[in-house]
C-alpha cells in the first residue's frame, strides 16, 4: 500500500460506526485523495457489535502498513483479537500515522503502541483503560488526542471530528469543510472540547429545588448566577447552597456556570451570527474579554477562532 492508503481494521464485535463514520469522511474525499481498504482475521465476514455483517476487502495478513492505519472500537475490543494486536505489533510502525475510534484505544495500548504517551478514549472506558495500561496517560475529557503519529479518539462522532481532521491536514480546510458540509457535520470541534456537557456531565441534584437551579442556570446563563442569588432561588443560605450544590451535583456552583456559560457560548457561534459582544451579554460574560478569556481556558481557542473553524 502507498501514498495516502487508509486502512480499516475489522473484526468481530466492531461498532458499525467507529468504521463507516471515518470511511464516509474519507471516502468524501474522492478516490483520487484517499484509497480506503477494510481488512480483517483471515478476510473473514465479521458482525458488529449491532448485528450489522461488514465483508473485508482483504485479509490483514496479506496486509503491509499503509499510510494510515484507522483501528475501531466495539464490543470487540474487550477481549482483543491476537491476530489484531499482533499486525499492530508488526506493521504499525511503519505507517505515518495510527488512529483509533473509542475503545479501539485497548487494541492500540495492548499492542504496546501507547506506552509512554497521552491517549483518550469513550469516557465510560477510560478508567478501566488507566488501570489496564499505567504506561499510558489516560485523558478523559477531550473528544481526541494526538501524540507524535498516533492518535485516539472518544466514541463515534469524535472519529468523525478526528477524520475530518486528518483530511484538512492532508487536503486543506476547504476540502474538510465540503465534506462536513456534506456530512451535516460541524468543522470541526476543537480536539480538547471536552466529551460531555455541563448537563451531561454533572449529577442531577436530589433535591427539587437544586434541580431547579439547574434547570434555571441553562435557561438564563445570562442573569445574575452568583451563590447568593442561586442560594435565594433555592431557598438556601449561601454556605447552605453551596455545600449542598457541591455535594449533590458533583462540582461547586462557580465552576459549574463557567462550563454553562461556555457551552452557551459556542453553542450561539455555532448557530447564531450574533456578533461576539452580544453573544457575550447574553451569556453573562458582560465583555468580549471577559468570554474570550473563559474560551480559552475551557477550549483552547478564543471566540473568534472557535467561529472560523466551523
């Protein structure tokens, strides 16, 4: 294989869409970009984690490394295939660069592929990741992480976000922008966005009326947020509501605004061609400044750049 060959790795118990969802992105590219081949133990037919029946191309053992090696999560991956493991072993050195797709980061850290580096994975897996492998620095909160030729991603559409991020390495921006475009996808998200949202992330509260404010702080990021007017929403004292909030949602009630503020934030750069500073008020940040800093911190870019990327 050569040039700019990609290489998908099948076998049983594979989640559909950790491998159409890069082959889409790849294959948007034309055949005059990018050759996609799927390979599998023995060329055999595998069923997905879904049930789905995928039929590889070719059988990974006629396989040498080509440019790009895409390794897949699923099922499959909590008991790795030897014969997997051991063409990772032998082959993935020689490729320019190695990606994985959720928990197809097990298959990449068995191989031994991972020791000494940084890698991610779906959040739900990355704690059984860290103790299976403490050689590997198990990051659980960004959608992908590049470390020198490899790179892993959460699950699903963060292999989409990483795939569209190889085509614009590769292609330009343009190119990765027609095919997000055409994939209904954004373009692309910041690889250190964070997997979850506040919401997501966060406990539900016990109590009504912490829900309450919850449900209050997502519906007006831009109104007065601090303790002291959360803690008279809930009816709470201060130091009550604070203590409370902490211990039932998981995380104090400042740091949980600030991620709220920054998802309404590049939610309405996403949506909206608000400009920044109303985008700012309307989120509480009262400055561009202010949003901007907060961005940077949470994402790594600034509000500007966040807009230009999608």
């Amino acid at each position: 294989m050569s040039g700019r060959d990609i290489l998908i790795l099948l076998f049983a118990g594979v989640q559909s869409l950790d491998v159409t969802g890069p082959l889409e992105v790849f294959a948007g590219a034309g055949p005059s970009a990018y050759h996609v081949t799927t390979a599998g133990p023995g060329g055999a037919p595998v069923r997905t984690s879904s049930g789905l029946t995928l039929v590889p191309d070719r059988d990974l053992a006629d396989v040498a490394a080509p440019d790009t090696v895409v390794v897949p999560g699923g099922e499959g991956t909590r008991e790795p295939n030897p014969s997997i493991v051991e063409w990772l072993r032998a082959h993935a050195s020689g490729a320019r660069r190695v990606v994985s797709v959720c928990s197809g980061a097990f298959l990449l850290a068995e191989a031994g592929l991972l020791a000494g580096r940084r890698a991610t994975s779906h959040w739900r897996v990355c704690d059984t990741l860290a103790r299976r492998y403490p050689d590997v620095t198990v990051d659980p909160q960004p959608i992908f992480v590049r470390d020198g030729s490899i790179a892993t991603s959460a699950g699903v559409t963060a292999g989409l976000d990483l795939a569209l991020a190889l085509v614009e390495e590769d292609l330009g921006r343009d190119a990765a922008l027609e095919i997000a475009r055409h994939l209904v996808v954004f373009l692309r998200r910041p690889a250190n966005q964070t997997q979850l949202s506040a919401q997501l992330s966060a406990q539900l509260a016990t109590r009504p009326g912490l829900r309450e404010v919850q449900r209050w702080i997502a519906d007006n990021p831009h109104a007065d947020l601090s303790v002291t007017a959360l803690a008279q929403r809930a009816n709470l004292s201060p130091r009550q509501f604070a203590r409370a909030f902490a211990a039932e949602v998981g995380e104090p009630p400042g740091r949980y605004v600030g991620r709220v503020r920054v998802e309404t934030a590049r939610r309405l750069l996403e949506e909206t061609d608000d400009g920044v500073d109303r985008i700012a008020g309307r989120c509480g940040y009262g400055t561009a400044e202010a949003m901007r800093r907060a961005m940077v911190r949470a994402l790594g870019v600034p509000a500007a750049e966040y807009r230009r990327r999608f």
